[in-house]
C-alpha cells in the first residue's frame, strides 16, 4: 500500500490526515512544537566539518593525539588497567563476531551464542549463584536494575535503598535515575575506617528497607571485612542484599552466594578490555528464585532436532521481545562483543591464572603502600585494611599540590580529598614503582 510521507520522510509513514489528528489529540499544532530543542544546540543544516583527504585526515589526527600528556596511570576508582593478551584481540576480531548484533538467529550465531553461555558459566562459578546474564550496560546500570529488581521481588511495602557512603559519585547518579521513577529512594549509612559501619548500618536498616548495597573491593579499595554480618542483616529485614565487586577479586574473596548475596553487580570487563574509562559491562548475577526477573537477555542450552546440544537466547525480559505490560526493564543493547573479550581472556588465564592475577592485585599495593610509607610526609595506607589493586595515603602537603607535582614527573594519581591521594597498582605499571617512589619523596616534601 502506498502513502504519503509526512514531510517527506520514510521514517514517519502517516498522511497529513493522520498526522493532524495525532497533533489533535495531544494538543499540538504542529510536530516541531514536540520537540523542546535549545537553539544552541539544534542543528542548523550545517555540520561545520571541514572536507579534507585522508593524508590531511591522518596528519590531523597525529597533531590531536600528539597533544594527550605521555603519563604512566596509576588511577583506580572503578577504572583498571590489566594486562590484555594479544590473543583475545585475535579472536574477538573475527568478522562472524564484529558484525554480530544480538543473537537473533541461533542457526547461525551458535559460536557466538556458547561463548556467551560460558561466559555466564564463568560468572556463576565465580559468584555461586545460579543465574548471570550478558546485557547489562556497565556496573551503575546493573545497579540500578538490582534496585528495581528488589522492588518487585520484595513482598513488603518498603521504598528505601541503602548504598554506602563511600561510592563513586557517577555510580550513584544512575542509581538515582532508576529509583526516582520506581518510587523508591537512596539513603548512605556511613563507614568505619573505608568498611561498613555495621552497628550504624543496623541502626538504619528496617522494614522500610528494599535493598542494601555493599561493595568489596570498596571505592577505595578496602576489602569489606563482614559481609557475611550484612548479609545475615540484610535478611532479618526481609531486603535484598546486593554486592559490588568485580572478577578478579572474586576470584580469590569470599564467595557471594556464601555471605548471603542475593544479587551481584560490577564491572566484568576488568577482564578482555582494559582502562576505558566509560565503556564497560556490567556484571549481574542472581538466584534461580528470581530467574524471570533478570534484566535483559539469558543464552539458554537446548538440543536440536537432531539432540544435538544447541544454544539460544531465553527469557528476554525487554518490551521488545514480550508484551510490553509483562516487561522487567528496557535495557538492550548489545554487550556481547564485550561479554566476549571477557570470557576469552578468562579462558585464557584459566582457575590458576586468575586466582595469581588476583594475588598479585593483594600483594602489589601492599608493597607499594608500604615505600611510600616510609618516605617523610607520608601515611600509607589510611586505612587498616586489607586493600586489593589501590590504596589511599595520606600527605602533609596539599593533595593537589602532590597530585600536580607527580604528574609534572609523568605520573597520575588520584587527589580525593585535602590530603588524601589514592593509588593504583596492577600488573602493567609495577615497572614504574620505583620511579614513582622517587617522584612521592620529592612531591611530598
């Protein structure tokens, strides 16, 4: 059947008549009234790109990186930095991965589709609970959907979620976007030397209480020390009780399903990425109990006509795949590719590789902490804890002045507060440690 394009697009297939009678319905007197655009901001027609070729593209493009300043990182806070082997690049760009959107077609993704399935086996075996998934964005998007998630499963009435104090700011910006239109609101209870204040945390925590989040590693990269003590608290307030860590420390802490974790959310591209400071994917396993309720998309393991094993995608939760009044959440988009990198480079290092990479995150700021704490004007580590990839110290002079200083030497760290800088160390700079020590005597002074 052929119509008439409204204002020529082949996007929007209604007649003029049509279209007056949807502005008449919601009030509108033309389409562009829809829209609240700022002007400095709406396009004007013009792209302002100049055309040039590629030998001017690519000479442009070396004078625009050449400018990034040539620092060694030793930056954490949500972001690390892990030796990536050259083989999970191999793999992962092969063309029947790079051009796979999501896996519609299990006749002809069923590669794609056992990597996913291993790459949730993975995360079920290092969490012990019996359900993960591939789709969350990244680590604040799965929270936000443990958030939402508790809200349905809970059977009292409560509203409140409670988060440490201590948490990244991004993190908890998009936890707020989620619970403000679930009806639900965020509360902090406050630490006890970087770990949970647990007789504050019990003093706060009530039937009122949807969820309680924890993390371990913390922000600061404290090892939370009575998980188990949460979990059991968590429970005699019939609330969910939600954990933040990532695959490399959980390779080698205690297990989540064993101190009473009901949902487990991270960043699992700690593995087969590396720092990008943005991009991630978002860890989120859960109980079998609340299978239907998980976010996004399951790969499932089936048989074929023929009794073959075969894999395919399950339990889509998404109103695109289900009627939209049965939907959990709205998140879709493909984390696959990322899923995969992830599961190769586990693969790849295997039990006994990740549980020495684990170990190496334990011991290397241990090291380092302590050199740094015997230089004059230098505390390290603030906190007495056990502490996993970073540190924070504590510094006479100004953190920023220190902060400025390193970098003036080629280093990054974290300033985070007057006197408090935090550092981070994994296996691809401990090369440079005894250079930044170096750097810390004299930026310390």
């Amino acid at each position: 059947m052929t119509t008439q394009h409204s204002r020529g697009s082949p996007f929007a297939p209604h007649t003029d008549e049509e279209t007056a009678a949807m502005l008449a319905a919601v009030g509108a007197e033309s389409v562009e009234e829809l829209f609240d655009i700022p002007d400095p901001v709406r396009f004007d027609g013009e792209f302002g790109i100049e055309p040039r070729g590629e030998r001017e593209l690519r000479a442009e493009t070396r004078a625009l990186l050449g400018r990034n300043d040539d620092l060694t990182e030793f930056l954490g806070r949500g972001h690390y930095d892990h030796y990536v082997p050259s083989l999970v690049d191999h793999l992962a760009d092969r063309s029947e991965f790079l051009t796979s959107y999501t896996q519609y077609q299990p006749e002809i993704t069923q590669g794609f589709l056992q990597v996913l399935f291993e790459y949730q086996s993975m995360l079920v075996e290092l969490t012990g609970l019996e359900v993960a998934n591939c789709s969350m964005y990244d680590a604040a998007t799965a929270l936000g959907e443990a958030a939402t998630l508790a809200d349905r499963v809970r059977e009292t009435s409560g509203s409140t979620v409670l988060v440490p104090e201590l948490m990244r700011e991004e993190r908890r910006s998009v936890l707020e976007n989620y619970t403000e239109g679930a009806g639900l609101s965020v509360e902090t209870y406050p630490h006890d030397d970087a770990n949970a204040d647990l007789d504050a945390l019990t003093e706060i925590a009530s039937e009122e209480t949807v969820m309680i989040y924890a993390e371990s590693p913390t922000v600061r990269g404290a090892i939370e020390e009575r998980l188990g003590e949460i979990g059991d608290l968590t429970d005699a307030n019939d609330a969910l009780f939600v954990l933040g860590s990532d695959p490399v420390a959980l390779s080698v802490l205690e297990e989540p399903a064993a101190v009473g974790a009901d949902v487990v959310i991270g960043d699992a591209a700690t593995l087969g990425l590396g720092t990008s400071y943005g991009m991630g994917l978002g860890l989120f396993a859960t109980r079998e109990e609340f299978v239907r309720q998980v976010p996004g998309r399951l790969v499932g393991a089936s048989t074929d006509s023929g009794g073959e094993r075969t894999y395919t995608l399950t339990l889509q939760t998404r109103e695109q795949h289900i009627r939209r009044e049965r939907a959990t959440s709205n998140i879709c988009t493909n984390q696959a590719w990322v899923a995969l990198r992830t599961a190769i480079h586990a693969a790849w290092l295997g039990p006994s590789g990740l549980v020495d990479l684990a170990t190496e995150c334990l011991e290397a700021p241990a090291e380092l902490a302590e050199r740094l704490d015997d230089l004059t004007g230098v505390k390290a580590p603030v906190h007495d804890r056990h502490q996993f990839r970073e540190f924070v110290a504590r510094t006479d002079q100004p953190a920023e002045a220190v902060r400025e200083t390193l970098e003036g030497k080629g280093f990054a760290v974290h300033a985070i507060d007057d006197h408090l800088v935090q550092v981070c160390v994994t296996e691809t700079n401990t090369e440079r440690t005894d250079a930044l020590v170096t750097a810390f005597r004299e930026a310390a002074k």
